[in-house]
C-alpha cells in the first residue's frame, strides 16, 4: 500500500480524506497530517481514525519531523496557495513525490524554487486538474484531437463566476494576492490549464487589464451598505445585504472555520465590500500561443449566472460550448460544479457546411464529475490515457505563468513575455510541432451559413462517446477530417 501524508486539512482536503475512508481504503494508506489551526487537525483526524486508527497529527512546524517520521511515498499538498511551494519543496528534498492542489504556486520565484528543486531531486509533482477530468472539458481535447476543426487559430474564453460563488473569494484568503495570486492565478489556473491541453501549447506572450469594479466600496454605497461592519457575524445589515453569510447556520462552514477562529485568528466571513481587497474582480486578457493561436481570455466574478462559453476557431470550421454550471460555495454541503443540462451545448460549425449539435458528456458528482475520475486515476488503477490528463509540474508551471504575467502585466501596463519568467522549464509533453501539412479537401458548399443550427441525427456519434478512444498520440491530426 502507497503511503501518504496530508498538509492543509481545510475544504478542500475533504475530497482526499474521503477517498481514503471510502473508495481506496484497501489501497492507500494516509498516515499522518499536518496544518497550523489544531482544531481542523482535530476534526481531520476523528473521520480518517475511523478507517487508520494509528493516524499521527503534526502542527505546521512540526512537518519536517512527520516526513522523518512516516516516511511517506507522496504528500498530498492542500493548504493555502502561498505555502504549496514551501511544503513541495520541503517533500522533494525530503525524498517523496508530491500531489498538490492547483494552484501549483503563485508568483515566478516560487515557481523557480519548485523547477530548481526537482531538477536536483528527480522527484516528482502531480497538480490536480480536475478540470481536464469533467466529461464535457475532456470531450472538447478529443474533438480537437480528431481535427474536426482543424488547426486551431484563435480561442475565445469568457469565465462567469456568479455573485454567489464569485463573491466567496472576496470573503476569504483569496482576497489578498499574496495568499493566491488572485484570480489570474487561483481561478485561471484551471481555465489556463485547459486551453494548454486543448490546444497542446503554452502561451507565449501575453497582455492584461484586470480591475476590482464590483467588490468595492462605490457597489457597497450603490446598494446602501456602506456602514457594513468587517465581517458578516458583526454586521447589522444582514436583512439588506444579499451577500450575507451566517456561518453559525451552514453546519460543515461552522464546523471547519467558525468553531476554530480561537486557534488562528482566520475569519472566513469577511465583508466583501472592504477596503483591503487586492483581487480583481474582472480581468481581460490577450495571449498568443507558440502555435500562433491568439487567447482572448475574460473572467467576471459578479455574473447572474455561473459558467462559461467558449469558442475555438480553426482552419475547418467552429466549436462552440456553453456550460451552464451550478453554483456553491466552499463548505455549503452541495455538490460543486455541477453542469446544468438545459444551459449546457456543443456545436460545431464547419466551414462552408451544415453545423451540427453533439450531445455533450456527462458525469456524476463535483465538478462536472472530474474529481471522481481524477481520484481513481490517483488512487485506483490508472489505465493509458490516450488524453493525457495527468498533469505534471510543467504543466503545472505554465498554467499559473500566464496568470502571474497577466498579473505583472496589469501592474506595469505592457506585455509580458511568459518565456523570460522562469528557467529550465522543459515543454510539457503534450507539445506537439505544428506541421503546416494540412490539405483540406474540397467539400461542396451545401448552404449558405445562417446562423441556424441543426441537431442531425446522423452525427458520427460513435466517434465521440466515451472510453472510445483510437489508440494513438496525441498528435492532432489536421488531414483526419470526420466526414459529416
Ligand atoms: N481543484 C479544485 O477544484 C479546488 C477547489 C477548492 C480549493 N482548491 C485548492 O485547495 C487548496 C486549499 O483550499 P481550501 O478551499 O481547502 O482552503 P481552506 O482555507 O478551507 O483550507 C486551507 C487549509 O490549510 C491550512 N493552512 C493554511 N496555511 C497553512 C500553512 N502554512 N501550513 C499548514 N497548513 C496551512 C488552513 O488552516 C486550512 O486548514 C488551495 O490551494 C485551493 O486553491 C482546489
């Protein structure tokens, strides 16, 4: 049995501890943890001394001495943003391999020290992608692998994250860079990560606008609230603010960080509208990639609705893909992410030809039902993933380089170049040369495009339906065209 170690046992550890006690309790074996607030250790370690009654707690300080300790295979890495460098380090040095939860870390000197430190060690680092797991993200690198597009030239991407859960990250840690970068880095990480994979490139360039438009005090006086207290437990305008949260009322938020305030200090009700915010709640930016595609990126945090759309343009024709997303937030006890099948499509567009609907993947569970994947890909028996959804710490890198340029850009009003943040970081293997062969057959225009789409019933189906992958690379094949 692969024995592991947990540092940082707040919400989102829980998805690992359950694994544990649940699924792969025969396979895995966690053996100690580690965190700064005693009281989440405590409650940690009652649910997983069910299944490992000899599980060990260790408080922050003390985690050198758990490694020596334990010796585990792999630590599991889910504290703070700003710390996953530190304890990655740390593990590496240590002789252990390391799973970490995005983002990988946060600035470009962290990211040095991470590349410096498993060049020397030969250790290695897993980031949890979950996203590339969600059956309607992983059904767009196949569609992409298969050319139905064709090369692809340009991605538009805007994110939505809603006034309930996009407002979340204003009343936490997460407000302030220095804990997550900002959203560039915490949240984009996954957005930046996706359109890498897509496309199997990494940005090369990149310029930014980003500014804080909405969590501030002129939408406070907007809508009345300027007399807001600090945190939301002290605050008299509970009946008139609909950003309240009162944590004594959500039992597992109550739970994990009302009932342990006395141990660290961590309020996790902080008003929104407060002055000492340094995140930004909307940010656009324009990045171009090593295989030219051009990234127009845009993310909100104070939409209607939760989601995304997306289009990718390529030499064939169009994607489009609207997900339509439930909301939460972290520690409410719902299912995280879930896709909402009424505001959920995929289309394509191929040039000079009829577009058609494609019945998009579904899973079961938290986002979209990537994190059930990805865990049995952790902890169960990881089969040839002809999409190649492991993600290493190259990978890794390049997903928060493009947030952290962003950020760099946004600060001194130019464009960065991704290439000059960090050192002796190979290509991720998922690069592939474009080779500008491609021979597009002639198909006779059937119609004139009019902005209709038609659902065919004989869309090649059998093409895209799960676990139906050709054996192969992932080399997109731009002459293999799907005839339709
Ligand atoms: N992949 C996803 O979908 C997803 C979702 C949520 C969070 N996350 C990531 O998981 C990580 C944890 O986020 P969370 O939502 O659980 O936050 P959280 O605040 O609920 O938990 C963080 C935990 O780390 C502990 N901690 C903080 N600093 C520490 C330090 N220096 N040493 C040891 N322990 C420390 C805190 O006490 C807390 O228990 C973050 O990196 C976040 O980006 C990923």
């Amino acid at each position: 049995m692969k024995k592991y170690v947990l540092v940082g046992v707040g919400g989102r550890s829980m998805m690992f501890t359950e694994a544990f006690v649940e699924k792969y309790k025969g396979i895995s074996q966690i053996v100690a943890i580690c965190d700064i607030n005693n009281g989440r250790l405590d409650l940690a370690a009652k649910k997983l001394r069910e299944v490992f009654p000899a599980l060990k707690c260790y408080s922050a300080e003390k985690f050198d001495e758990m490694l020596t300790a334990h010796r585990p295979d792999t630590v599991i890495v889910a504290t703070r943003d700003c710390s996953h460098d530190d304890y990655i380090c740390r593990s590496l040095e240590a002789g252990c391999d390391v799973i970490t939860e995005k983002p990988m870390t946060i600035d470009e000197k962290k990211c040095q020290r991470i590349v410096d430190t498993i060049k020397k060690t030969g250790r290695s680092v897993r980031v949890t992608f979950n996203y590339r797991y969600s059956p309607p993200r992983s059904q767009i690198k196949k569609l992409l692998m298969d050319g139905v597009i064709g090369k692809v030239l340009s991605v538009n991407l805007t994110w939505f994250l809603d006034t309930n859960h996009g407002a979340d990250y204003f009343r936490r840690w997460h407000s302030n860079k220095e804990n997550s970068g900002g959203l560039l880095v915490h949240k984009a990480t996954h957005h930046f990560d996706l359109i890498n994979w897509w496309l199997s490139s990494v940005p090369k360039t990149v310029f930014a606008r980003g500014e804080r438009v909405f969590y501030n005090a002129q939408q406070a006086n907007r809508c009345g609230l300027s007399d807001h207290a600090r945190r939301c437990l002290d605050c008299k305008l509970s009946d008139r603010c609909n950003f309240y949260l009162d944590m004594r009322h959500v039992p597992l938020i109550k739970e994990l960080y009302l009932d342990n305030e006395k141990y660290d200090g961590y309020l996790r009700d902080l008003c929104i509208f407060r002055d000492d915010i340094d995140i930004e709640d909307l940010v656009g930016i324009v990045a171009q990639y090593r295989n030219g595609a051009i990234l127009t990126y845009n993310l909100t945090a104070f939409s209607p609705w939760e989601g995304y759309r997306l289009d990718i343009q390529g030499t064939q024709g169009k994607l489009e893909q609207l997900c339509q997303e439930t909301s939460y937030i972290n520690g409410d006890g719902t299912v995280q992410g879930g896709f909402i099948a009424a505001g959920t499509s995929l289309k394509i567009y191929p040039h000079f030809q009829t577009p058609y609907e494609i019945p998009v993947w579904s899973g079961k569970g938290a986002h979209g039902g990537g994190d059930i994947l990805m865990l049995d890909d952790i902890f169960g028996s990881p089969k040839e993933d002809p999409l190649k959804r492991v993600a290493d710490y190259v990978q890794g890198a390049y997903s928060i380089l493009l947030g952290v340029a962003a950020n760099k850009s946004i600060k001194e009003g130019k464009m960065i170049n991704i290439d000059d943040l960090v050192k002796d970081l190979p290509a991720p293997d998922f690069e592939i040369e474009q080779e500008d062969n491609e021979i597009i057959p002639f198909v006779k225009k059937t119609k004139l495009m009019s902005g209709g789409i038609e659902t065919k019933a004989n869309i090649p189906q059998k093409v895209y339906e799960k676990n139906t992958f050709p054996a192969g690379n992932l080399r997109i094949k731009h002459s293999d065209i799907v005839s339709i």
